[in-house]
C-alpha cells in the first residue's frame, strides 16, 4: 500500500475514533505528500515518500527544540506527540551502533585515509541509511571515526 493510501485510511480511521490530534498530524502529512507529488510532476517513489516523512520529521525536531528553550511545556508536549505520529510512517531508525558499523564499513570500502574524505565517505553513508538516521548524527560519527584513522 502507498504512504498516500495509507495515510488517507489513517485519517478515516481517526475521523471515525473522533481523535482530533491524530487526524491533524495525518492531514498535515498527507497534504505535505500531495504537495511534493505535485511538484515532482508524478507519483512519488517509496525513497521520496521517505524523504517528505524525513523532512515532516526534523521539522518537529527543531520546533521541538525551540519550545524547550522557550519553556513551552504545552508546545513541547504537542510535538512530541506530532513526531511520534509521523514515526509511524518512517522506516525504522537505526541504533548510533548501527550507524557506527555502517560508517566503519563505508570508510574502509572507499578506502577513506582521513578527514579529506569526509565528503566521499558521508555521501556514501547517507545513501545507505537514507531516511532511517539523521543526518547530523551520521555527519557527527562520520568525523568521528575520520579522525580517529
């Protein structure tokens, strides 16, 4: 089943349960898909249903982080709830060990010597684990693991 098929049962059902948060959030995500169909001009592949999720994702993330400096008790709680709805249409995020093991394999199969391989190692990583790790978090353990070499 398509992200859109599933997000539009998603919101019935949550019309049907009168659940007024959920069927916001999934409002919200499905006219973020339909837009970016929209614009691509076609029907979205998995890997670009991802990316809009991704995108819906650190969004809330960083509003999030913006409310707690802001002691916004009420906002923080809100998009908690907002992100754990949308993780629901997200693959699965890896573990930071599980990053580390995909950085560690990636260095040595492009033979990365040092920290002027970032670029060469990071594009390879994040074509890897593409909507399942954030990306300041591969950047932070891709440089680790550089300067340790």
């Amino acid at each position: 089943m398509s992200l859109l098929k599933q997000l539009q049962t998603d919101m019935i059902s949550a019309m049907k349960n009168r659940d007024k948060e959920t069927l916001g959030v999934v409002r919200m995500l499905k006219a973020a898909v339909q837009n970016a169909q929209i614009k691509a001009g076609h029907d979205l592949s998995s890997d670009e249903e991802i990316a809009v999720m991704a995108h819906e994702y650190k969004q809330r993330k960083e509003s999030l982080a913006e409310f707690k400096k802001a002691n916004r008790q009420d906002l923080v709680d809100k998009t908690k709830q907002e992100m754990a709805i949308v993780e629901k249409y997200m693959p699965k995020q890896l573990s930071a060990d599980d990053i580390k093991k995909v950085v560690a394999e990636t260095v040595q199969s492009v033979g990365a010597t040092g920290m002027k391989d970032f670029g060469k190692v990071m594009g390879a990583v994040m074509g890897k684990v593409k909507g399942q790790a954030d990306g300041k978090v591969v950047n932070q353990t891709v440089k680790e693991t550089l300067s340790n070499l």
